[in-house]
C-alpha cells in the first residue's frame, strides 16, 4: 500500500482547443512548487498523482498545493494493485478514524476487474461496517463521508475519502501579466491574489518615500510582496523612491488635491514600468468609496492618465470582506503592523473627495510632469522573489 496525492483541476475542463495550454501551465506550477521535495508525478486523464514522497513531507506537500491557482481538489489517497484483498486493506486504513455514515463509490475504469462496482462497493462497505461499527453506519442517500475506490486501467486501484478544497481558478500565466501596485496595507496583497488566482502573472510596484517613511515600512512591503509571490509563482518588486515627486507636489499645488496629484504620478510609473516589463493591465486595492481617493470623482482623475486596463477587484468589497480573505491568504497580521505609508506621510487636512479633472489640469502645469517621473525612474530598485 503506497501514499499519493490527487489533484483536480475544474475549470480547465471547459477550455476546449485550449486545455492543453492550461494543463501545461498547472503541471509546471506543481513541478515547480514541489522542485526541493522528494516525489514523483504522474498524469492520469484529468488528474494528477503525487506519489513516492516521505510521510513526513506530506503537510509540507500539501501546505504547498494549497496556494497553487488552478487545482480545485486534492486527495490524500492510498494506492495498490487491483484485486479485492488489497483495496480492502486500503479501505480499513482510509477509514480508520472516522466517524458517522458513510457510503463506498466505486468507479470501475478497469473493466477487466472480476467484480462490478456496486458488488464491490456492498462487499467492502460489509468489511468496514464489521470492523468499526458502531462509530460508523451506511447512509447511500446522504453519506457524511464517502470511501472512494478508484480501479484504474493501470491495474492500480486509489482509495480515498478525504476531498480538500483547493484554491480553485485558473493557473498562474493563462491570463497574461498585469503590474499591481502594492502598499503596505490590507487590500492591495489581497487584489494581487485575486488576479493572480484568475491565471495573471504579477509584478509588483511600491512607492516609498524615505526617510520620510523608515526601512522597516519598506521591509514590510518586501515581506507582503513575498507572500502574494507565493500565489503568483514567483514575482518581481519594482521599488520607486517617491520623496522628490511627493515634495514638488507639496510646494507647488493646492494641499487638499495631495493624494489626488500623487496617485496620478503614481498611476503613471506604474504604467511606465508596466508597459516596459510586458504588462498589459494594472491592479491596485481599491475600493470603492473606502477613503478620499477611492471616491468615482477621484477614480476618474487617477485613471484618466493611463491607457492600460485598470484591474480593480476590491472595488465592490466591504473591508470586512476584504480582511477575510486578507487572513485566508496569510497578509492580514503584516498587513496591520503599524508602519507609515507614503501616502499618509504628506496627508493633507481636508482632502478633495470630488477633485475635478479641470482643476486638476491647472494644477499640474505647476509641475514638469514628464522629468519628475524620469527621475523617478532613474534609480528603481528590484526584488524578485
Ligand atoms: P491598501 O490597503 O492596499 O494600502 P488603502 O485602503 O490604504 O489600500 P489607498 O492608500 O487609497 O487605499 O490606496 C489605494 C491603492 O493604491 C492600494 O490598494 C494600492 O493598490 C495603491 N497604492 C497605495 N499606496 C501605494 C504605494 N505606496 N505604492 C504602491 N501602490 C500604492
Ligand atoms: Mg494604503
């Protein structure tokens, strides 16, 4: 009796002429994810098999497919050769510390196995029920578990019941590479796993504005930016010093149009950047109505300066929501340490939460738009994890 894994995938079925390209990507993903763990891979019709690991690896294993896009289930399974003796075996061990009613599936892909599927599925149910009785009882109709019996054409049989649910979507890489911009905050980490959950490769773009914000506030970026590349299969971080943008702005325009001056910089370089690394959309936290620049008036203002889609997946959600996911994905604690943000380092009092785009205009004639963003892209320091 050997260990192994399945893994399913679900919406990749519904590819067609493209299911190819999709498995092609999740099969990397896995091989990629597993590459320092001892195991084999197999495919098998729409599954895939990890076997051959160490026990002791197998939280490790499946802590890492848990944060691969794409896979919809996974299976903890025995694996034997075909005849009645051994997936009996495998049925006492998958069963043994359960509790409650159950019912045995069979699925005999193996036609040439001596026994029909329902003949084997009573024989074995017959076997549990003698063994563990009374902590379980058959229910067909609305089983709390189910032991599945797998007869493969392979001459193998997999038994499992244990079906964990995956993180579902797409694999990283079907749906091209979009450039998120990521603060230290709650949302931004989260808009990042939600695209790349949805196939988009990532790159990251973080503002900062030393000294005025400290080393660790960067560190904390760095760190977030580490956690979302572990959904994203790897990531580059495009770290722009904003200080001089951020000062010109401060002398030279209207204090209650700040934010709505620098999130157009902003907005810009990530664009700037973007384009230059093959991106083709830019993701950003926002929320609708969340603060002052998260208003449709100021939405319009920072988006009407690029021409790549703007990818706002947070637009709809509550905070509440958005912090749940937040712990799903493992940020929320990092998320919250109190370190300061580029943005609140030159907050102005009262600012504009319908900014018009005319009054906007004037104000950025102050300044020389396109050599302040040159000198910003001067000196950008990158981080790939
Ligand atoms: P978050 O929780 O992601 O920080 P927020 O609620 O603080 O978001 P804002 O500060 O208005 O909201 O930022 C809105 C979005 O703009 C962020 O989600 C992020 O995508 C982007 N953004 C904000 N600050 C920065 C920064 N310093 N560097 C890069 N992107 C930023
Ligand atoms: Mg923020």
């Amino acid at each position: 009796m050997k260990n192994a894994i399945i893994i399913r995938y679900c919406e990749i079925h519904l590819k067609g002429k493209n299911k190819s390209f999709f498995e092609r990507l999740l099969i990397e993903a896995i091989q990629k994810s597993l590459k320092d763990i001892k195991h084999s891979f197999k495919a098998i019709n729409t599954r895939y098999l990890i076997e051959d690991y160490d026990e002791a690896d197998y939280s490790l294993i499946l802590s890492k497919l848990l944060k691969i896009c794409g896979i919809h289930t996974i299976s903890p399974a025995k694996v034997v050769e075909s005849n009645f003796e051994n997936i009996k075996e495998c049925a006492i061990e998958v069963t043994k510390n359960k509790v409650g009613e159950f019912k045995v599936n069979t699925n005999r892909a193996d036609k040439k196995f001596p026994m029909h599927s329902v003949e084997l599925s009573s024989e074995i149910g017959a076997v549990l029920l003698e063994k563990y009785e009374p902590n379980i009882k058959v229910n067909v109709i609305n089983p709390q578990f189910v032991v599945n019996i797998d007869i493969r054409e392979s001459g193998e049989t997999l038994v499992y019941t244990d079906v964990i649910k995956g993180l579902g979507g797409l694999p990283v890489g079907s749906s091209g590479k979009g450039m998120l911009m990521i603060s230290g905050g709650i949302d931004s980490p989260v808009a990042g796993f939600m695209l790349a959950k949805r196939g988009m490769r990532l790159e990251a773009v973080h503002f900062h504005s030393y000294p005025y914000t400290s080393e660790a506030a960067l560190d904390k970026v760095k760190t977030l930016a580490q956690m979302v590349s572990e959904y994203s299969g790897g990531l580059k971080l495009h770290i722009v010093k904003f200080t001089h943008i951020q000062e010109e702005i401060h002398k030279k325009c209207p204090e209650d149009l700040m934010i709505t001056m620098m999130r157009r910089f902003m907005m810009r370089i990530a664009e700037r950047i973007g384009k230059e690394n093959g991106c083709q959309a830019i993701i950003t936290g926002e929320s609708l109505g969340q603060v002052a620049s998260q208003t449709i008036e100021s939405i319009t203002t920072s988006n009407a300066v690029v021409t790549l889609p703007m990818l706002r997946p947070l637009i709809a959600f509550d905070k509440l929501e958005i912090i749940e996911i937040s712990n799903k994905i493992g940020t929320y604690e990092t998320s919250i340490l109190p370190y300061e943000d580029c943005c609140t380092v030159f907050l102005p009092k009262f600012p504009a939460t319908k900014p018009k785009m005319e009054v906007v205009l004037k104000a950025e004639k102050a300044l020389d738009v396109d050599a302040l963003i040159d000198e910003a892209l001067q000196n950008v320091e990158v981080v790939t994890y």
